[in-house]
C-alpha cells in the first residue's frame, strides 16, 4: 500500500477520488475533471438513479428529503434509505477497520468523523443499499426498517460484499 507523504497527498488524494469514480462513471474519462466537479457530476447521477428506481419498483419519488432532528417529517422512502444506507455504513465501518483503515481520511468526502466510510459506502449503494429501499416501499409500504434491512442483507451477500470490499481497497490503493 503506497503511504501519503506530506508533499504528494493533495494530488495522492485527488488520485485515489478519481479511482473511485471510476466505478461510478465507467467510460468516461474522470482524469479531465477535478474531485469537485466529479461531485457535482455525482450530484446530479443520484437524484436521477433515485427517480429511475421509483419508476422500476413504482414508488412515489418526490426527493430526497429528510431531517435528521426529526425522523417523523420523512416520507417512508426517505427513511427506507436512510436505513439501508446507515446500515451499509455500519457495515463498511466494520470491514474497513478490521482491515486496517481509518474512517477519518476520506479522499472524496472531507468532513466529519466517517468521510472514508462515506467513500466506500457510496460504492455500493446502487447495487445495495438503493434497490433494497426501493423494493421494501414496494412489498410493504409502511416497513419501520426490518424488511430493508433485510433486503439489504440478501443484497450484500448476493453482491458478496464481504469479500469485495478487501478486494477492492487492495485494488484502490495499489
């Protein structure tokens, strides 16, 4: 594993975050664009991946909202995802740390205790923890969080996660 050194860890950083985005935008060419606007691109993917599972499962999408103060003021879609993705983070935490890394140097999250749980999470996310929500709005539209979970675990073991995730920090920081 290469070590950041003082001197070379903006652009070691900056690198890394493109590596990432490459399985986020395959075919294109993440060299030309900086961390920031690969965020932005990011930004305007999600919402749309969002409104394009609404449509497949037939779920109501109105945008992600949601209030961290006060659970209550989310529609039930914004709190299936907010649980599928605490749940993949938990999960994230826990492989990421049994395996050496820290949660707190994130390469394109910056902010916080957990940006590169943030990272590695968001890897994942559209073949885990965004189709389980979904799905769990449309076998049971007032699920309180048991059904996405499980959804989310048939999804992490059909995708492998477990084994995935080593793999592909070994692959990232070669």
């Amino acid at each position: 594993m290469r070590v950041l050194t003082p001197k070379r860890a903006p652009k070691q950083r900056a690198e890394i975050a493109r590596r990432m985005f490459v399985q986020r935008f395959p075919g294109v060419d993440v060299q030309a664009y900086s961390v920031t606007e690969l965020r932005g691109m990011e930004g305007l993917r999600v919402p749309a991946k969002y409104a394009e599972l609404g449509e497949q499962y037939g779920v109501t999408w109105k945008g992600r909202n949601y209030d961290k103060s006060n659970w209550n003021l989310a529609d039930n879609i914004n709190r299936a995802l907010s649980t599928a993705n605490a749940s993949l983070y938990a999960l994230c935490a826990a492989v990421l740390c049994s395996l050496g890394y820290l949660p707190s140097l994130g390469f394109v999250h910056d902010a916080g205790t957990l940006p590169f749980i943030y990272d590695v999470a968001d890897l994942y996310k559209e073949i885990t923890s965004f189709p389980a929500a979904f799905q769990s709005m449309r076998q049971d539209p007032n699920d309180k969080g048991d059904l996405v979970r499980t959804l989310l675990k048939e999804r992490v073991e059909q995708e492998k996660l477990l084994q995935r995730i080593p793999k592909d920090m070994e692959e990232l920081f070669a």
